[in-house]
C-alpha cells in the first residue's frame, strides 16, 4: 500500500515511517507466535520474555493504520469528485485477493496432505463446505473462532475483517455528500463502539468484528485533512509522548485496563494518535532505510508466510533436538534467524514474482 500526503503546493509525497511501522508489526506478530508454539512444542522459546503476548493489539494498529490510509484516500477522491466505487474495489481486489486465496488454498493443502505425509497428526473437524465458503467469501474470523483450523488458516481472521470493512465502507461514503462524511462516521463509530460491547451481543466479540479500530484511524484522518489538528501539531511532546506510551503499551501492563471498552476506547485513541504523530506530525524525524522499507512493502507477505515458515523452522528444529545434544541457547538463536530468513526470502520472492503483477495492474484503477 502506497501513503500518500498533499503539501502546500499540492505536490504528492511518500508520508513517511508507515512502511518500517508495518514491518516492526509484523515483526512483533512473527515473534509471539514463534514463542507461544515453540514453547507448546517443548522447544527453546522466548514465551515469558517477549512481553505480554498482545498479538491481537498489534492487528489492532495494522486496522488503525488501515482506517487511516483508506479513508484519506477516500475523501480526497471525494473532494476531487471522482471518486468511484469499481476503482476502489479493483484496487482492493488486486492487491488483497491474490495472495489471500492462495494462502487458502495452501492452508487447504498443508493440513489435507502435506502434515499427514510427514507424519504428524492435526485434526480436522470442520466440514469441507463450510471452509470452503467462510474463507471464500471473506469471513476467516467466524472460520478460526468456530473451528481449531490451525495456525496458517487463523492469521487469515484479520484479513477477512478489513474486507467487510471495505465492503461497509465505500458505498456508505460514495452516497455521503463530502459535509456529511465526518458525522456520518463518527456517529458510526460510537453506535458500533457501544453494540459490539454489549453483553447481549457477545456474537460480534467472538468473532472480532473489529470495525472501530478502522473506523478510529479514518476519523484521526479526516480531523487532519479538515486542519483540524493544529494543537497536535503545536508541540513535540505529543508525538514523544504517544511513542513512549505505544513502548509501555506493548511491553508492559501499565495499560491493561480490566473493563474491555475502556481498554479499546484507549487503545483506538492512542494508535490513532500515534499514526498520526508519526507520519504527519514527526518534526522531521524519519527513518529513512531502503531495507527497512521493503520489507514494510511486502508485510502483507510476512503476516501471511510466517506461520508456514516457523512451522518449517520448528519441524526441523524438533527432529535436530530429537536426534542430537544441542546447546538450547543457540537452537533459539537459529530458530529465530531462520525463521525471519526464510519468511523474508520467500515474501520477497511473492512479492517480486507473483504479488507483483497485480499491484501493476492497479494503475489502471486510479
């Protein structure tokens, strides 16, 4: 996804940071579940060191920034009068729905055939039909909470809850006239705030359907494009203070509120803030690394590859341990280095070689 800002003289420019952002999540969403399954494989593990295992609050910040980049891109189309709801989903399409459905079928394939040809034992206890149709038609999450599909299919929850929001989201906007768009979304965002949170309504718990992270991420950004975050940008203690609170965040439990509202309530405002800090409100502060950079380019590749690659990494691994004395400290380290090498090789080359292709075609949809 490409992040783009309008200056003063109207020129178009690459916001920044948001790329290495998308990586460090990935990054913190491959370490979890490398600890959380070596540790359930009596592997070497990092399980009661890597923090407070808030994988979920990660995704949860992949949504803001979603929010955040769909709906600015939105409403400038809005403003500009063109925009149109076949580029939109053409453009979504093309750069989600490849690689999401191969992931489906090579999830379909990992555990019906390759796991019972290796010997190792995975039950499946879901009916081909209903795979088949909640993973086709966008809806892994209700797939992964009402049936153990395993590890490669379960990342997909995430995935599924973006599409339903772009589903929502962009006729909603296109028959908004552009004074209506920002109540309208507002208002959205706190009656959905307070449905999902209602007891009766555990349904929409269960299943994650998320929607006001993204929703919190559009609003930030159309305060922006409405000028009307000047006081944000007034001051650095702002953007200093929401980056040490996201740190404290994810590595400590000074944020762990027990009521669940008010836990997403501020973790909506704070990620939102937070994005907004970094790549509008940064005084300047950018990390500028080409690698860094390329592999936020191709996270959406990391997020979906790494939980076969850490499988492959752990399979061998187990067989190594069985087989041989080995020093447990140096079977972590290289079970880490491989897994990132081998989850960064193999996105790279679907990026390069297969994702590729379609994101090219997506200049036609602009």
């Amino acid at each position: 996804m490409y992040f783009w800002s309008l200056n003063d003289q109207n020129i178009l420019k690459r916001l920044p940071n948001l790329d290495v952002l998308r990586f460090f999540l990935s990054v913190y969403v491959v370490l979890i579940h490398l600890s959380q399954t070596s540790h359930n494989m009596n592997l070497p593990n990092l399980f009661d060191v890597i923090g407070n295992h808030k994988g979920d609050q990660a995704i949860a910040m992949f949504f803001v920034l979603s929010g955040f980049l769909i709906i600015t891109i939105i409403y400038r189309s809005k403003l500009k009068g063109t925009f149109s709801i076949r580029n939109f989903y053409m453009r979504r399409i093309l750069k989600i729905f490849p690689l999401y459905y191969f992931i489906v079928a090579v999830g379909f394939l990992y555990y019906h055939f390759i796991l019972p040809k290796l010997g190792v034992s995975f039950p499946i206890n879901y009916d081909w039909e209903d795979a088949v149709l909640l993973n086709v038609f966008f809806l892994p999450n209700v797939f992964s909470r009402l049936y153990d599909a395993g590890g490669v299919f379960e990342v997909l929850w995430s995935i599924g809850v973006e599409e339903q929001f772009y589903i929502i989201i962009a006729p909603l906007l296109f028959f908004l006239r552009k004074t209506q768009i920002f109540k309208a979304l507002l208002v959205l965002t706190v009656v959905y705030f307070i449905v999902f949170h209602i007891d009766s309504l555990y349904v929409l718990r269960r299943f994650k359907f998320e929607f006001f992270f993204i929703f919190s991420g559009g609003l930030i950004a159309l305060l922006e494009q409405k000028n009307k975050l000047g006081f944000l940008k007034s001051t650095k203690l702002i953007p200093i203070a929401s980056v040490i609170m996201v740190i404290l965040y994810f590595f400590t439990t000074i944020f762990d509120f027990e009521t669940l509202w008010i836990y997403n309530a501020f973790t909506c405002i704070l990620f939102s803030v937070f994005i907004h800090s970094i790549s509008i409100n940064n005084f300047g502060f950018t990390i500028e690394n080409k690698y860094l950079n390329y592999f936020g380019e191709i996270s959406y590749g990391l997020y979906l590859y790494h939980i076969l690659c850490m499988n492959l990494v752990l399979f061998i691994s187990l067989k190594i341990s069985d087989a041989y004395t080995i020093n447990s400290t140096i079977l972590l380290i290289l079970m880490h280095l491989l897994t990132f090498a081998i989850t960064i090789f193999v996105s790279h080359l679907s990026y390069k070689y297969f994702e590729s292709y379609f994101l090219k075609l997506k200049t036609k949809f602009r």
